[in-house]
C-alpha cells in the first residue's frame, strides 16, 4: 500500500511531493524553533550563565563552580530544598491516597456520583493564588478556623500554621492537596473504569473481600495511571511558586521558601543571576535525569507508527 | 569624547525647544499606604500642572517587589520613565552598565551641590563624575512609636532604651495589651534588627561591622548582645504578625491594640492621616538609645536613558522639580520626611518632626545606613540570616553569629 | 448496552450490608465538606461587612448580605495607588487569553498532525525536546526569555505574553493533537494521500472536522491554564497588561490599616469565576483535558 501510494506520486506528480514535503517542513518550522531555540539554547544559555559572575545584567566573567559553592552554603536554598523535599513527598503521597480512596468509594454504585465528582474536582479549576489567599484568610490566627473551634469550647485547640514556622509548610500543604487531589480521584476513577469487570467475579467466585481485591488485584493494575498521576504531580511540585507567593511570601521567616522562588527573587530584586542561574540548573538536573530517560524511551526511540 | 557629548547635548537641547512634544512619564514607587499615597499624589498633581507631560502612576505594594519590577523592566528593554529606590547601592549596577540619564546638566544649572544637605544624601547618586539619581527625602529608621493612652493606663513609663521595653514590656502584656506591634515582612525584620543594632551599640562600631566589613565585630560580645535583645523581643509580639504590612502595624498603635512600634519617621504620616496630635496621642522616641543616632537614608528617584529626547526632556523636568522648595515643602509635610534642602519652610512640623530635626544638626548623631555600603546581594543575605533568626527561635546566637561573620567576611 | 456498562461505575457489587454503605456515604459526604468548605467561606466572607467579620465568625451566615465587597472589588479596590478595582486584570485576563488559546491550539494542531502524518528526519527528536519543555521548570528559561523578547522588542507587551503563553503551551497542545491523530486511522490519510491531497488540504478538509471534540478538550485546558497564570503574567505582560491574577494578589497586599477581607474574598471569587464557569459547564471534557496531556495514547 505504502509502496504504491509513493511510486504513483512519484510517477504521476514528481512535482507535488517535493512542494508536500517542503509544506510540511514549514508547518513544523514553529515547533522546531520553539523546541531548539527555547528549550536547548534557552536552557542551555541559563546553564552557561550559572558559570559567569553575572549579575542584574548577563556577563562572561568566568568563576567556574563558585556560583555553585556559594548556593550550597547558602541556609536559605538548602532550606528551600529541604521544604521542597518535605513538600513534595507529602504533596505526592497524600493526593495519591485520597484520590484513590475517593475514587474507590465513588466507584461503589453511589448515587450523587456526578455530583460529588464534581465537587471533588472545582478547586483544580481554581488558580493557585486563589487557592493561597482563600487557605491564608481561613488560617488567619484571630478569626479563622482556629477561633472559631476555640468559641466552640475547645479552647486549647490550635490551627494557625502559617505564623509559626514549625507548621506553615503544612498549611501550604493543606492548600496544595485541597486544590489537586481531585485530579487524582479523576485520573484514578477513569483507570478504575477501565479494568475488566471479569476481575470482580473471578475474585468473587474465590471469596477474596473486596478490600484484598483492590489493594492486591486493582491497585498493581492501575500502575500507568499512578505513574501519570505521580509525573503531573511531581511537574507542579518543582514549579511550585505562585501558591507559596500568595498564601506565605515564604514566611515567617524562610519557612516556606521553595527553589522556584529563590530563583526568580535572584534574578530580580537581589540582582545575582549567576547564582539565581546555578539554583535553576540544580531544578533541572532532577528534571533532566528523570524525566529525560522516559521521554527518549517513549516518544524519541520508537520510529514506527 | 566630552566635545561629542556637549554636541549631543547642544544638538538635543535645539531639537527640544524647536519642537516640544508631551511626554508620559511613567514612576514606579512603592508608596501605597494611605499617608505615603498622599504625598505621592502632590508630586503627581504638581508635575501635571507644569505642562503637557504627563505622571503615569505605577504604585507596588513593599519595596521589594517595586524594585524588582523596576529591575525586570529595564532588563527587559521596557524601562520606566522613573523608579524609586533608597538612597544605597541599590542601583549601582544600573548607573555601571549605562543605564540611567545623566542629570548633570540639571544639577549643575540647578547648583544641586550647593544646596541638598546633608551632602552625604547626595553620595550614591554620583558615580564617576554624573549625577544619575535624585534623593527626595530623608528618612531616619530609628523610632519608637507608642500610644500615650496605653503606657498611662498600665501605669508605666515609656521606655527610651532597649533594656527599659525589656523591663515595662512584660507588665504591658500582662495589663492585656501587644507589647511591640509588628508586621512579620523581611524587611521589617530587619529593620527592627538594624535599629536594635545601633541603638544597642555606637557608630564606631557600626561603621567596623558595616563599612569596613571586620568580621571580628561581626562576631564581637557587642553582636552577641545585639541578636540577644533582637530575639528577646520576639515574645512581645502578637501570632498574627507573619506577613502583615507596617501600616497595619501601625494601625494597631494608633488604636491601642499594641503599645508600640518600631518604624522609621514615615510613621508619622499614618498617625496624621488617622487625626492624631504629636505628643499627646501618640509619642515618638528616637533610638531608643542612651544617645539616638539616625541613618541619614532617604528615598531617591532614578530616570532610565531613553532614545527618547522628548522622554528624556520630560525626566529632566521631573527632577528638576523634585527638588524645587515648594515641591520639597509640600511633598515632605504630607509624608512626614525631611526635605533633603534646608532652605525650605517648615511651617507645619509637629513635636516629633522638630526632634527628628534637632538630632540632625548633630553631626555625632547621624550615621550612614548599612545599605550604603553592602551591595543588595549581601543585604538580602543578611535579611534572610536575620529574618531566619527571628522566626526561629531554636537557632541559637552562636550559629547566627557565625553565619553573620562569614556573611560579612565575604561582602564587597 | 455495552456502552453504558463502560462509563458507570465498574466496581464490585455492592453488598447489602448497611453498615459498609454508611460508611462510603459517611467517607464522601465528610471529603465533599472539605472541598467546599473553602468556597464557602470566601462566599460567606465576601457578603459580609468588616464589623460582621470582626465578630470572628468564619462560618456564620451574613446578617444583612450585601454586595457591596463585590462592587468594591470590581471597580473601587486599590492595587497600589490606582483604584479602579480588578475590573482591568479581568479584561486584561481576556485580551491575554483568547489570542493565547486560538494560536496555541492552531499551532499545536499543525504540530501533533504533521509529527502523526508527516514524519520527518529528526522529527522524532524534535518531539522529544519539546517534551522536555512541558517538565522544565519556567525558572530556568525565564531569563533568557526576557533578554530574547528584549531583543525584539516585545518585553512588556500584550504580544509578547501572547507569544510566551503559546511557548509554553506547545509541548501540551502538540502532545494532545499528536496522540488523538495517530488514533486516527491510518486508512483516512493515505486514501487522501492517493486521491493527491496535499498537506494543508489534508489538515484543513479532513483531519480539522475530525478534531473538534479533542480541540474542545485543548480549549478548556489552555483557557484555565493561561487564565489561572501567574508567574509569566508577572513577568512578561508589563504595566498595562498585567493578567486578573497579578492584580488580585497586589489588591490583597495593598492595606491601609487593616485588611478588608470581604473586598479580598471577593476578589478572589471574581477571579475565580471563569475557570470555575468553565469546569462546571464542560464537565467530562474538563477531566479528558487535564488526563489528555499526560496519558500516552
């Protein structure tokens, strides 16, 4: 088929291949300059400056490693990986779980479904600095949630963790999984309705109690939809950086700095690009190694259709 | 070289006055509160009566993020017209890489020299030979803002050292009042840090720690005290200081929540706009310190080159009326500064203002702030060490101090 | 028959115990209090007065709800000195995102069909570098970025945010139209290819019409992602372009004494609003869009 379809053109219209071939070349000329110029050379540019002393404007002052020296020495971006670590592994952790217990239990023949579907999904239509500033104003010390449960005679009760910097990562968290746990529920209950029902009966037949049969039969079956679920999760935790800006501006203290944060502040108000550069090629390289192996298995390597 | 430049000059001064277009300048400053907008809103007003051109407002809330704008849109090719910075280093690279409009011409007519006092206010505007920005005001940092009715209802006396809050604060908080009234921003923290600093120790010092970066000072008894009485203070806050602004600090002084406040003088225009009488409502304690010293630092205007000649014709108008007396008057009254000339009639300076005043015909008992002679790169260090410090009340002094030698050890 | 047997629920039977039942229910009502309670309060919040809040009643319903934390949020509302309220983030928000959305989805359609159809020496590596994008951070290209739109001109401008916003959304949006082609048959195109279409007809004669219901997919994922934006708004979009969400969160952090949360929660709703109107009236098509771009087809 193919054979004749490119011996025919070739014979009756040597012309118009050549034109289709160059048209197409064309259309993909936006995509071939966005993907080199904006993810090699960009990228590759931001690399470079990490390694001059650049500061509000970019220069090729040499200084090797020690822009690099200097950002592992520094208390605030080790704290701000040390947050995104504590963050992001419990960011992952606790959408993964809910989104699969909610997923779960709407898959139980529930009435309401689309409803509480519904309701379990608005807040990821909601931006990230929305969700910052509703989660700041509800754990306002003096008239959010926490003096609300103390009127309600639980006097010792306390919820404000965003002015002690023990906890506010916490009350970022709290924000963060709020806003994307539904996502989760989403993706799950679609890979929920995506296995066999036969599984059902084969485990009935065998007496397995349901809850074996989810966590030992349909939990290993959904693993493309926990690696999906844990890439787009894992995407928004290294970018994490509007949610921050609204709800803590990184307080108190340095509490809630995250890498992102560190490096836009570098490269603008403290007017040090090569360090703000060094901490943006330390965000990559986990990036890199990751995701860069899975992408060249997936899409580079296969070249049949 | 200088012949091009004066023919440039001669050249774009004839093409002005043949054919003088409006231009829009646009400012970006980070005046936002209500008594800063007011005196804002008379630089604004008075530039658009001197003709066509036009104020173009461009107000961010906290001084940082404005700066950063300023920053990213000159980086970006899309500078302003006009940016507000401090009177420091701020802006150093900015005048090093070409950026800004020379004044000179201005200043030179104007005789800027001879006028703006004191001369030091001056300093960071002057970089080989130009003058590239023009200081406003002048601002100290080193205030005590108290609410009068408050310390007469606990009984106590307001206190004019760091060791006498330390004594009276307890018995205010126990009487059911907030102590120090605070907002929980990076640069409120440091803030406060700075002026425990000098209002625990002297200018030599200062000067060794700042100036001179001796890192032994840096790590001397006299810093260990400092960040002890820093750390003292933090129980004299309230839980929800975290990410509050200065004027809602201040807001919680004028209506008797919290006793006192640390802020610079530009307080004062707060407690105006809410109707309060210097001295009887509300009290102002310079230091507090044995002996107050204030830094001379103050709010300054930079104008970014532009090809622009009618901009450019535009900016220089701008700074030129700046400094006029009766812009310095008006400007400095609303806002509650000192005008940087002193030929300027001060009819309306209330019982702190003439304190403020009285301390700066000292020579003894002004000092240069620590922005002056640390690059923003190493102030940010230090605003994070202090801001880290303060909200951490596991971090001990001896780590701290540590971290603030090597900090300053390595500054330029 | 089949049909339906695929979209409702999959699981086991339930049993008859009441007990388990109670449970599930007892589980999801308790899940849905938390996801609302936050709407609801920022409404609540938003229609009351400051005295009211005051009172420190976060869950009260308002005595006397009033719109006027509305009125003042829309039009009145300071973000530093000028007062004319969020109304211009919203539009600014509109004149940022129809242009964004349409030239994205154009050129990631062009994109995901010639990378299925077409395929080109490299193109497979080309593929792949643009991935890459979707993962990396904005940090680490956000500089360069701004010298390049420096150099032509384009800092600071609305075309300038509309060209950064179709940067970043290419990776997604030729991911998106590149899966749904190559589940096209193969059949379609190469009968064209015999009957001497070309490459553009083929696009805009056969694959578009085809591409209507995934392209209302990349809708509503590229409406709520550049809508929901802040950081490059910040930013790249300059004075007079700054998007709804840049103005919202310098309104909440211009105070004179105290914070008027009402006008703050209201605000926030109103910026909220459209991608909400969005989801609730898409429904499944809003979670195919946020599966799309990540599940590999």
């Amino acid at each position: 088929m193919e054979e004749t379809m490119v011996t025919s053109a070739k014979v009756s219209k040597p012309r118009r291949t050549k034109r289709v071939q160059i048209s197409s070349l064309l259309a993909s000329a936006p995509m071939a300059i966005v993907a080199i110029g904006v993810f090699v050379v960009c990228v590759g540019y931001s690399v470079v400056l990490s390694f001059t002393k650049s500061r509000l404007f970019p220069n090729f002052n040499w200084v090797g490693l020690d822009q690099y020296e200097r950002l592992w020495g520094t208390s605030r971006w080790i704290v701000s990986v040390e947050n995104l670590f504590l963050y992001g592994v419990l960011f992952i952790a606790l959408c993964l779980v809910s989104g699969f217990f909610m997923a779960v239990f709407l898959d139980q023949k529930v009435r309401f479904e689309s409803g509480f579907r519904t309701l379990f999904l608005y807040p990821y239509a909601m931006s990230l600095v929305v969700t910052g500033l509703v989660w700041q104003w509800m754990m306002e010390p003096s008239l959010g949630l926490q003096n609300v449960v103390q009127r309600m005679g639980w006097e010792s009760f306390e919820f404000a963790p965003l002015v002690d910097p023990q906890y506010a990562i916490y009350g970022v968290l709290i924000a963060a999984v709020w806003q994307s746990s539904g996502l989760v529920m989403a993706l799950m209950l679609a890979g929920l309705r995506g296995i066999d029902g036969e599984i059902w009966k084969a485990a009935r037949v065998d007496g397995i109690p349901t809850w074996k049969t989810y966590f030992f039969i349909v939990l290993p079956m959904m693993r493309p939809v926990m690696i999906t679920s844990v890439v787009l999760l894992a995407v928004g935790v290294v970018r994490v950086y509007d949610l921050i800006v609204a709800q803590t501006g990184g307080g108190p203290g340095m509490s809630t700095e995250m890498p992102a944060k560190f490096v836009i502040d570098h490269i603008t108000a403290r007017g040090n690009v090569g360090l703000g550069m060094a901490a943006a090629t330390m965000m990559l390289l986990p990036v890199l190694l990751v995701i860069g192996p899975w992408i060249y298995r997936e899409y580079v390597r296969p070249t049949k259709h | 070289m200088m012949g091009k430049k004066l023919f440039a000059a001669t050249i774009g001064a004839g093409f002005m006055s043949a054919s003088v277009q409006a231009a829009d300048v646009e400012v970006i400053h980070w005046w936002t509160s209500g008594g800063e907008q007011k005196a804002v809103t008379v630089l604004a007003e008075e530039y658009n009566k001197l003709g066509n051109d036009k104020w173009v407002d461009t107000a961010v809330a906290l001084g940082e993020n404005a700066r950063s704008l300023t920053m990213q849109r000159i980086l970006g090719g899309d500078a302003p017209g006009a940016a507000q910075f401090n009177t420091s280093r701020q802006f150093e690279e900015l005048i090093e890489e070409g950026l800004l409009l020379d004044l000179t011409p201005v200043a030179e007519k104007e005789g800027w020299k001879n006028f703006i006092r004191p001369s030091s206010i001056l300093n960071p505007c002057m970089k080989d030979g130009g003058i590239y920005c023009v200081p406003v005001n002048i601002h100290s940092n080193q205030w005590l803002w108290t609410n009068k009715k408050v310390f007469a209802d606990v009984g106590v006396k307001e206190p004019h050292t760091w060791e006498e809050f330390l004594t009276v604060a307890p018995k205010i908080q126990a009487a059911g009042y907030i102590p120090l009234a605070f907002g929980g921003q990076g640069w409120q923290e440091r803030h406060v840090f700075d002026v425990v600093m000098i209002g625990m120790t002297d200018e030599k010092f200062w000067n060794s720690v700042w100036k001179d970066k001796d890192p032994k000072a840096a790590s001397s008894d006299k810093m260990r005290k400092v960040f002890e009485t820093f750390g003292a203070l933090r129980q004299f806050t309230d839980a929800g200081a975290p990410g509050r602004n200065w004027n809602d600090a201040t807001n919680m002084v004028i209506t008797g929540k919290a006793a006192a406040q640390v802020m610079g003088d530009w307080a004062r225009g707060e407690f105006a706009a809410a109707g309060k009488v210097a001295e009887v409502d509300y009290g102002c304690i310079p230091g507090p310190a044995k002996r107050p010293s204030l830094t001379l630092g103050g709010d300054a205007f930079i104008f970014p080159k532009s090809s622009d000649k009618n901009l450019e014709a535009a900016q220089m108008k701008l700074a030129s009326m700046m400094l006029s007396p009766t812009i310095q008057a008006k400007f400095n009254n609303t806002k509650g500064s000192l005008p940087v000339r002193a030929d300027v009639d001060l009819d309306v300076a209330d019982a702190c203002m003439k304190k403020g005043l009285a301390l700066l015909d000292d020579p003894k008992a002004t000092i240069t702030p620590a922005n002056n002679y640390i690059t923003e790169d190493t102030n940010g260090q230090v605003q994070d060490l202090v801001s880290t410090f303060w909200n951490e009340p596991s971090m001990s002094v001896d780590t701290a101090l540590s971290i603030f030698k090597g900090i300053i050890e390595d500054a330029e | 028959m089949e049909q339906i047997q695929l979209t409702g629920p999959h699981g086991p039977k339930p049993k008859k115990t009441t007990v388990s039942r109670l449970g599930v229910y007892a589980f999801l009502f308790s899940a849905a209090v938390f996801f609302c309670i936050p709407l609801y309060v920022m409404l609540i919040t938003s229609l009351k007065g400051m005295p009211e809040i005051r009172l420190g009643e976060l869950f009260s319903l308002p005595g006397d709800p009033s719109f006027a934390a509305w009125v003042k949020a829309w039009g009145e509302a300071c973000s530093g000195v000028e007062c004319n309220g969020i109304q211009t983030g919203f539009w600014n928000s509109v004149k940022i995102t129809i242009p964004s959305v349409a030239i994205s989805i154009i050129l990631g359609s062009i994109n995901g069909y010639a990378l299925s159809f077409w395929r080109f020496k490299g193109s497979n590596l080309l593929f792949g570098l643009l991935l890459f994008g979707a993962f990396v951070p904005f940090q680490v290209v956000i500089f360069p970025l701004i010298i390049f739109l420096r150099e032509v001109g384009l800092y600071g401008s609305l075309t300038g945010i509309i060209l950064i916003h179709t940067i970043f959304g290419m990776p997604i949006m030729t991911l998106l139209f590149r899966n749904y082609f190559s589940s096209l048959p193969d059949e379609l195109f190469k009968a064209a290819r015999v009957d001497g279409a070309n490459f553009w007809q083929i696009f805009f004669q056969i694959m578009m019409p085809l591409s209507i219901p995934v392209t209302v997919v990349a809708v509503i994922l590229q409406t709520t992602g550049i809508w929901n934006d802040y950081l490059l708004g910040l930013i790249f979009a300059g004075r007079e372009n700054l998007p709804m969400t840049v103005q919202l969160n310098n309104i909440v952090a211009t105070t004179f004494g105290v914070r008027e949360y009402n006008v703050n929660m209201a605000a926030t709703i109103l910026t909220a609003l459209v991608p909400l109107a969005i989801y609730l009236l898409s429904g499944k098509y809003f979670v195919r869009g946020i599966a799309a771009g990540a599940v590999k087809g």
